[in-house]
C-alpha cells in the first residue's frame, strides 16, 4: 500500500512540476513578447523625440552663443530674409545654400513639434509606470508652452505644423527637401510664418525673445534628462555636445 501512494505522489509530483514548468515557459515568453512591443514603441515614438529635442537644443544654444560672441549681437546667417514671405520665390539653391541655416533651424523645431503630438497621441502604448506617466505628459507641457506665446508659435498651432511634418501614409517624417517645397505655397507659409518669424527675431538679438530661448533650452534640458533615465543609452545632450567636439555653448 505504501509503494501505491508512494507511486500516487510521485506521479502528481511529476504532473505538477510539468505543468508549472510549461506555465513558466510560457509566461516567459509572454513577457519578452511584452517587453519587445515596449521596445519597439519606444524606439519608434521616443528615440525621434529624444533627437529633436537634442539637435533644438544644441542649434538653439549655438544660436544664442553667435549672438553673444557677435560684434552686432546678431546671428547673420539668420537673417537671409526679412520677412516670411520672401520665402516663397526662392528657388532650391537658397534652400541649400543662403537659406540654409534658418529654414533648416525652422525645420527642426517643426519636427519637435510633431514628435510631440504623436507621443500624446500614442501615450497609452508606452507603458510607463502612472508616476512617470504623468511627469511625461508635464514636460512635454512645458516644452511647448516655451515655445508658445505672443513671440514664439501659439501653443495649439504646434499641434497642425507638427502634423504637417508628418506624411500618414509613409509614416514618417518628411524631409528637410520636402519641407523646403512645402514652403514654396503662400498658403503654407503663412501657416509657418510665427515660426520662421521667432527665428528671424531671435537672430536680430531681440532681448525678449533671446529671454524665451533660455526658458525654452531649460525645458528641452528637463524633458531631455528624464527620457535619458526611463529610456536609458546615456546622457542625449551631452553626447551632442561631445560630438561636436564642444564643451558647452
């Protein structure tokens, strides 16, 4: 008798062990499945917003050391035209060459923009914990209030130049070219024209505006800072900076 429930015990022994055995397979693959989903959004709706955070923050920051370091208190490579609208006749080369440095410094932050409306967008699919949820959305907040106001771009605005950044049906940003041929439509650049116009008056040294780049570079630094430690891969700012051989501006 004893052999028989010796026999009994070892079976359901064996049958217990294989079923928290498969259990165990299975939960484990459930949860690299989860985490490679997790990865996978975050690379595809964080890793942009990590960038153009970086590259807005350290043309913004070179912007204001020119104006500091210049004899004029100017930024000239700036002012390649006086008003927004002259932007609509110039041919490709401009954009290339002359224009370069403001429509690309405009493309950039347009680009910011829209990273931040598709993060709003797609915030319940990255998974952060409710805390860092929250903080999240805050300093997004903060960036695009820094940027908004009477001299920068009207806070809902960011939201449609952010969408017309984004082309749906490739499912990625455009192009620094094609954002050049945008603009060659009155239209179009009067839906820009505060944003091309806060460049214009940021390279003139305007005080009032070279005070909204400080408040704008600190925001970037905040949002910057906190997608370094829940996303990890280093210090974003300060591996820009080291690429280009700068200390600091």
């Amino acid at each position: 008798m004893t052999e028989i429930w010796v026999a009994i015990i070892a079976a359901i022994t064996s049958l217990i062990v294989a079923i928290v055995s498969q259990y165990l397979v299975r939960w484990r693959e459930r949860k690299n499945v989860k985490e490679g989903e997790l990865k996978r959004v975050q690379l595809e709706y964080l890793n942009p917003l990590r960038l153009f955070l970086v590259e807005n923050h350290f043309r913004l920051s070179e912007i204001r050391h020119f104006i500091e370091k210049s004899d004029n208190k100017k930024c000239d490579s700036l002012l390649s035209v006086d008003n927004p609208h002259e932007i609509i006749e110039k041919d490709d080369a401009w954009f290339n060459g002359e224009g370069c440095y403001l429509m690309s410094s405009v493309y950039l932050t347009a680009c910011l923009f829209s990273c931040l409306d598709q993060v709003r967008k797609h915030i319940s699919f990255l998974a952060f914990s409710k805390t860092d949820d929250t903080n999240f959305i805050t300093l997004c907040t903060k960036v695009s209030i820094a940027f908004s106001g009477i001299s920068g771009v009207f806070y809902i605005t960011q939201f449609s130049l952010g969408q017309d950044l984004y082309d749906t049906d490739a499912d990625r940003l455009i192009s620094y070219r094609e954002f050049c041929s945008l603009l060659k439509n009155e239209q179009n650049v009067s839906w820009f024209y505060q944003l091309i116009y806060f460049y214009l008056k940021f390279g003139k040294g305007d005080s009032k505006y070279f005070g909204k780049v400080t408040s704008i570079i600190n925001a970037i630094q905040e949002l910057s800072a906190f997608l370094d430690k829940v996303v990890g891969g280093g210090e974003s700012l300060k591996q820009r900076f080291q690429a280009e051989n700068i200390e600091g501006i």
